[in-house]
C-alpha cells in the first residue's frame, strides 16, 4: 500500500519527493519535501487514498533536523499512515533558524489544536495559523520542552521552579549513596542528572 | 410639545445606555462541572454562549518529556497517571507497541487476563461517567449507586496489583501476577449483578424525564463534524459511526471474541446528541460484559509472562500503535534509536482531541448545556495534559 501511495504522491505533486522508509522495525514512514506538505495533505485527503482523518501532529528533535510527523487514517479504507518531513537545521551565522511549516487547518480542524501543541513543545511554527498560541505551557513560559537541549527556567514570574525543598530527594540521595557503598552494577539504577 | 421632546430624548439616552454587550465569564479551572481542571472562557449572550474557548495545561506534567529519561519498563506508571480512570488501558497500549518492535509472542492466558482487566476497567470507568454525569445534571444518587459497583472491580485490581488505581499491572510480555479461580469465580457473580444493576440504573437516569429533556438534542455532532476533529470512541459511536478499534483493527485476542459495536441511534432526539453519548457508554458496558464472560469460559492454565530480556531494547525504527480506550482512542507514537529509552513518546490522546471540539459546540447553546455537553464527552485532565 505504501508504495502505491508514495507513487500517487509523487504523480500528483510535483516536486515533494515522497520516498519510501521501511527497512527499519515497525511501521514504515514516508517522507515528503517540507515545502508541499499542505499540497500532500491535500491530495492524500481528497485522492483516492481517502485519509479522512488527521490523528496527529508531532515533531521529534535530532541533532542536525527536527522530524514533524503527521500521523493520518482513513475509516473507510481501514488504513492509516505516518507521513514525515524534514526540517534541517541551519547552524551558518551562529544562529539557528526557527522551523517553519504551512498550516493544513484549512483541511482538517483537529489540525489547530495539534498545531499549537507542536509548536508549544518543540517551537514549530506554522504560518497562517489561526490561533498560534502556546497551548499547554503559560503563555510566557520561555524554551520548548521536548527540544534535546532544553533546560528548565529556574525562576518563572518570580518563583523558583523546583525549590530544593520541594523536592523529595531522599530516594535519589539513597540510591546515591548505595552506588558509592557497592559501586554501579548491584543497585538499581537511580534518575540520570 | 416641549415635555413630549424631552421625554422622546430620555428614551434614545436610555436607550444608547442599554447597550448589550457580550460578558465573559470563566469556567473553572476549580469547576465541578470541568472534572479536574479544564477552565473555559465563554463569551455570554445573557443566557446563551456565544464563544467558548478552551484553556488546557493546568496539569501539564510533559510526560513526553519524562519517558525520554526513563527506560522502558519505568515509563509503565508514567502512562497509568495520564488517564487515571483507565489506566489499565492506558498500560496496555504502551505495552503493545514495545511488543510489537520487539516481536514478543504474549501467551494465551496473558491474552486473556489482559482483555478481562481492560474490560472490567472500562466498566469502571463508563460508571464513573454515569455518576459524574448524573451529579453534573443535578442527580446525586446515581453516583453513590455507580461507586458501589466500581468499588467491586477497584477491590479486585487491588487483589491483582496491589493497588487501586494505579496498577501497573500489564507488563512488556504479559501482566504481573497471575490471577486464581477464587478471583475468576467472584468476578463471573458480580457480572450477573451488575448486569441486573445497570438495568436499574438506566431506567433510574436514562429514561428520566428531566435527564432526557436536558440531554436530548443538546450538543449535536455529525459524522462529518467528527471526522473533521477526529474524534473516536463513544463520541464516534454516538454520531452514528459504526467503528470501534477492537472490531476493525483487532489487537490482543479480540477478534476471537463475539461483540456488537454500539451505535447512537437518536432515540430521544437527534443522532449525535448528548443522549446519544450516554446511551452507548451505557450499552457499552453489557458489550464488555459479553466479553468478559466469554474470557472466563476461554481462559487457559498456562504461565502469563513471556521471555522478555532483562534490559529491553528496542530496535531502531518507530511505531504508532492505536487502542479503544474508554474515552476514545489512544495511540502511542514510539520512536526509538536502539537504544534503552525511548527517543521519542508522543501520546495521541482522545480526550485532547474532543476538547478542542468544545469551541464549535459550544456556539448557541445555553451555559447549563455546555456543563452537559462537556461530562457527555467524558474528559479526563491527566489525559489532555499529559
């Protein structure tokens, strides 16, 4: 089925580029150029695949290119499809350009809230989105979490975030000590720092 | 004359400072109505809503982010804690996914112990509905009636697991503990008593005049409106759509298993409507107890846990594994690098995706309704947040 879709893609839009990834475990991907992504979205709605259903937009951060993954399916051809592009990262000038994406609210509306949930968590932006607001973070909260290098704000509108006293450290102070009284192999492991 | 002018320029003045304007009122986040801590902004018209938006993250805890630093079998309480009412269901999907990149063979009985527990959890989890629906209407009764029910399945988990609501029970491979004829027997009587109950309950709640009249054609979706946002589960069903996961997309044993797909059929009012919703919950819960029986006529002697190495690592390549959860469909998008934790886990929750639904209901109706309109959709916070 995937490379029937990846044909139709290809025929359909010109210039995305679907190419195919399945010599890996689980499901296979395909993967599309980032410019005709609402194009691909479309016709994979419309076309013959019928993917009437949007489940997910997400995004993976790795070191040089952040994954946005839409993930589809189709109730009445009972299929579904994770569909990627890619979004390289541009370190030149010493700065990093932010990634940018079309909206496909236009297609389906799940796709607001998926889109802002993206963009909250991994700083995507989609252009001409409607409502492009943080969604599960304050509207002020500073980063975005689920980037690799993100690190956490120690003071957020005056107050500390985690206060040493807050927290419960007895566990990781145990296991801490266990480590250095046996050495690394019979202890359970504690949280990496 | 004159008295005549002025008294016409009174009534323009008067009428210039009677100017409407819309109030905004907020709904939560401490609501009752809200089941946690969801806050709505409404725009009012007087008595009607005219804007509603959602405002999501009370209790955003970015598990995503904390699966990242955790190996595979610790992230397993992670996923109890999104939808605390079901989290037999929400372990099973997680579980899943890591044996299917694995391609771990799950013995029988594990199979079967497996369905019963997510069965008896969805149960759970529709009478839990049934009760904060009826208290969201005005009804308090219906919630003690439902608890005293839900108390049987909760002291049952906590003879398997050990505890009552945060089980960590289905484990990569199989569940934890094996469950005894005692438990089996037990179980198989209280089906035939909460079977008789639930009859009960829906002639109490359902076929009351006041809940009908609060509920019947009240938040109506369409098919189309509920593809649009894709929504699943009882909220698919109530729309009229026949697709239900375990029928379609068979995982576990399922398919081995004889059950109809409730559908909302309007009886009360229009197809989709709130009625609707409650209906197929409640319909829904004799499915599961068809299954559940049909798992203790089935189930098998044999071992519930399969060989699963000591320090899983999953293959490098990624998944996206969807189950029928109570609330709707939940998947979990697990991308790994080979290594001991997963690189990436995003949860598809389907109570985030009905609550963004909640600003194209909302228009038009009144503000009691959109309380009813939000407990038809059964949200749980730990599950929209994350």
């Amino acid at each position: 089925m995937h490379n029937d879709i990846v044909k139709f893609l290809n025929e359909s839009v010109s210039g995305c580029e679907a190419t195919l990834r399945d010599d890996l475990a689980g499901d296979p991907v395909i993967f599309v150029n980032k410019e005709n992504i609402y194009d691909v979205c479309k016709n994979l709605k419309e076309g013959k695949f019928e993917f009437n259903v949007l489940q997910v937009i997400t995004g993976t951060d790795y070191e040089d290119r952040y994954e946005v993954s839409y993930i589809l399916a189709s109730y009445s051809k009972n299929s579904e499809l994770i569909l990627k592009t890619k979004l390289n990262k541009d370190k030149d000038e010493n700065k990093e350009t932010e990634p940018v994406l079309d909206t496909v609210t236009s297609l389906w509306k799940a796709a607001n809230f998926q889109e802002r949930e993206c963009y909250d968590m991994l700083g995507v932006t989609f252009t001409n989105h409607p409502d492009p607001r943080r969604i599960l973070c304050p509207d002020d909260w500073k980063g975005f979490p689920l980037r690799k290098d993100y690190v956490v704000e120690e003071v957020y509108n005056g107050m500390t975030v985690n206060p040493a006293e807050k927290i419960n450290s007895a566990d990781h102070n145990y296991f801490q000590e266990m480590k250095e009284k046996y050495g690394d192999k019979k202890v359970m492991h504690s949280w990496k720092k | 004359m004159e008295e005549n002018n002025n008294h016409s320029n009174i009534e323009t003045e008067t009428e210039e400072k009677l100017k409407t304007d819309l109030l905004t009122l907020n709904m939560g986040p401490q609501h009752p109505a809200t089941h946690g801590v969801l806050r709505v902004e409404i725009k009012t018209d007087s008595e009607i809503v005219a804007e509603a938006t959602p405002h999501l993250g009370y209790l955003h805890r970015c598990m995503e982010k904390h699966c990242e630093n955790l190996e595979y079998r610790q992230v397993i309480p992670f996923c109890d804690r999104m939808d605390y009412l079901a989290a037999m269901n929400m372990e099973w999907g997680y579980v899943l996914a890591i044996e299917k990149m694995l391609g771990t063979e799950i013995t029988p009985r594990a199979q079967y112990v497996r369905t019963m527990v997510a069965e008896l959890q969805r149960i759970a989890s529709h009478l839990m509905f049934f009760g904060t629906y009826a208290i969201d209407l005005g009804a308090f009764s219906p919630f003690l009636y439902a608890f005293q029910d839900r108390e049987f399945i909760l002291r049952i988990f906590e003879e398997l697991s050990g505890v009552r609501l945060l089980y960590n029970y289905i484990w990569v491979g199989g569940v934890w503990r094996d469950i005894n004829d005692d438990q089996l027997k037990r179980i198989s009587t209280f089906l035939e008593t909460l079977e008789e109950n639930l009859k009960k309950y829906h002639s109490l709640v359902g076929e009351n005049k006041i809940f009908i009249e609060r509920t019947a054609n009240v938040a109506k979706i369409t098919p189309e409106l509920a593809y649009e946002y894709g929504a699943t589960g009882p909220v698919l069903r109530g729309a009229g759509v026949k697709w239900d996961l375990r029928k379609d997309r068979p995982y576990g044993i399922y398919d081995k298993f004889d059950f109809d797909v409730i559908t909302g059929k309007g009886e009360k009012g229009t197809v989709g409507d709130c009625w609707d919703r409650y209906q197929v919950r409640i319909l829904e819960m004799f499915e599961s107890i068809k299954i559940i029986k049909q798992c203790l006529d089935g189930i098998e002697e044999g071992p519930v846990m399969a060989k699963v190495p000591k320090i899983i690592k999953v293959p490098e390549g990624e998944i996206f594994v969807r189950t029928e959860c109570p609330r709707g469909e939940l998947g979990y998008h697990l991308i790994s690098d080979g290594g001991k934790t997963p690189y990436r886990l995003k949860v598809k929750s389907s109570c985030f995706t009905h609550t963004s639904m909640l600003g194209d209901l909302a228009p038009g109706m009144l503000i009691a309704d959109l309380v009813a309109t939000i407990g038809s959709i059964d949200i749980v916070l730990g599950e929209v947040d994350r």
